[in-house]
C-alpha cells in the first residue's frame, strides 16, 4: 500500500491541532486548505498548530514571507 501526502485539511483536524498546540507561539511553516465533508470551506489553517487564516491573511502572510 502506498501513502501519499495530502496538503488538504479536514475542519475537525484544525480544531483538535489547536486544541492541543494551546497558546504556544508560531511562525506557521505551512498553511493547508481546510475542507468540511469534502468541500473547501474557503480557509487555511497551520498544518502545525492549527489555527485558521482567511484567503486574505494567508496572501498577506505570503507577502510577509517573500518579504524576508
């Protein structure tokens, strides 16, 4: 059987992944699609600390970063 990466994100995925990062500080290394039963729900969240960017923070956030 072979795995393959997924970059999308399941809402409840988000939810547990900030409910146990808690309060520590992030720089958000990777943003990844959040989906709800298979539709895009039009948000990003971290894939390591889950907390949730609109289109346009995420865009602002990749400004910041080309930036640097």
């Amino acid at each position: 059987m072979t795995l393959t990466f997924n970059s999308d994100m399941e809402y409840y995925k988000a939810l547990k992944l900030r409910e146990e990062w808690g309060n520590k500080p992030c720089d958000h290394p990777k943003l990844e699609k959040v989906y709800f039963t298979g539709a895009f729900l039009l948000n990003y969240a971290c894939a390591q600390c889950g907390a949730e960017f609109t289109v346009a923070q995420k865009l602002e956030l990749d400004l910041e970063r080309k930036r640097k």
